[in-house]
C-alpha cells in the first residue's frame, strides 16, 4: 500500500532527524558534561528547550507515523496486537513527557518535576521492548520479527543494566548505558519502519 509506505518513510525520515539532532545537541553542550558518566536528559537540561528535547519530540512523532502505517496494514488483530499499540501509545507519552518536564541539573536535590521526569523515562524504556516483543507476532512484520526481537532482549539486558548502575552500582556508567539502550530501542522502531517502508502493491507479472 503505497500509503504505508509513505508512513515508515516519514517514520525513517523522522528516526533521522532525532538522532541527528542528539549528535548536535551533545556537540553543543558544556564540554565538561561527561556523557559515559551522565545521561541525555542531563545533557537535555543544561541547554533547555534545546535540540535534544526537540530531538524527543520528534522521535515521538515518527513513532505516531509507525502507529499509523500498522494500522494501515490491518486492524491490530488479536489481544496481544492491541497492547503492543497501547506500549508503543506509553513510550511516545513518555517520551512527550519527558521533553515537556525537565530533570534536574546534575548534582542538585531531585524535584518533584525531576522524579516525574524519570519514571515517565522507565515508562518509556520499558514500555518500547516490550511493545516491540508483541509487534513481532504480527504476519506483516515477519520478516523483521527475528530482527526485533534480538533487538528487545538486548534493550531489556541494558536497561537491567541502568537500573543496577541507578542505584546499587552508584551510577557507574550510567550514561553509556542508557545510550546504548536507547540505540537498540530507537532499532526496534527502525525494523518495523523498514518493513512499511519496504510494503506497497504487489506487481503482476504478464508474460506472452
């Protein structure tokens, strides 16, 4: 359906532009900002209002695209199918929350705005690979589903790996940590994207 198509095309194109506007967004910041030491949204509030909260907006919004094309390709099927709409509907609230309420500067007292921040974050991590785990089911994805869940299991490890250095590892390595999770949950959005934008009628061929 050229309409999917069009849908994980603008999603792609959307992916694009969010992860280059984090490139930019970490080149521009006080260079004293250790980004293996401290997360993005450390980063995000030192230029407030800045290219990476742009950044989470429109990765929001390429995953509204993504929504948009499945449902194109048919309604979400069985119960699993609707959940892994619902997920995907949490991570794209999560993130929107996120970029609208800011964490607080490094080394200063968490504010309540601060701990909304986060947990809309773990919301948002979570949600995503496990959304992404259902969407594997999907017939139309199938050719992706080996590709997405690889990615999905790996999220899950490192964001195991956040939570252990969040609190008893004393935020070691929290900031490589949550950019590699991030890189393999913005990939499972990638392969669905791939996937509608590789979709469109099929040709048939005439001989004689």
């Amino acid at each position: 359906m050229p309409g999917t198509r069009n849908t994980g095309l603008l999603a792609l194109g959307g992916i694009t532009v969010a992860a280059l506007l984090t490139v930019i967004g970490h080149l521009e910041v006080n260079d004293d900002l250790n980004p293996w030491a401290l997360t993005i949204s450390d980063f995000a509030v030192s230029d407030r209002g800045g290219v990476i909260d742009v950044a989470m907006v429109v990765l929001a919004l390429a995953t509204v695209a993504l929504l948009y094309g499945l449902r194109r390709t048919g309604p979400p099927g069985p119960r699993s199918g609707r959940m892994a709409e619902v997920l995907l509907g949490a991570w794209v609230a999560g993130l929107l929350l996120a970029a609208v309420v800011p964490t607080n500067e490094p080394g200063t007292t968490m504010t309540t705005a601060a701990y909304l921040h986060r947990y809309a974050s773990v919301v948002a991590f979570l949600a995503l690979p496990v959304g992404g785990w259902l969407l594997a089911r999907r017939p139309d994805l199938a050719s992706a589903a080996g590709t997405i869940r690889t990615l999905v299991l790996l999220s899950l490890t490192l964001a195991g790996a956040m939570i252990w250095s969040a609190y008893p590892g004393d935020r070691v390595l929290i900031g490589l940590a949550e950019r590699l999770l991030i890189l393999t949950e913005v990939g499972v959005l990638t392969a669905v994207a791939l996937v509608l934008a590789h979709s469109g009628p099929s040709r048939r061929v005439t001989t004689g």
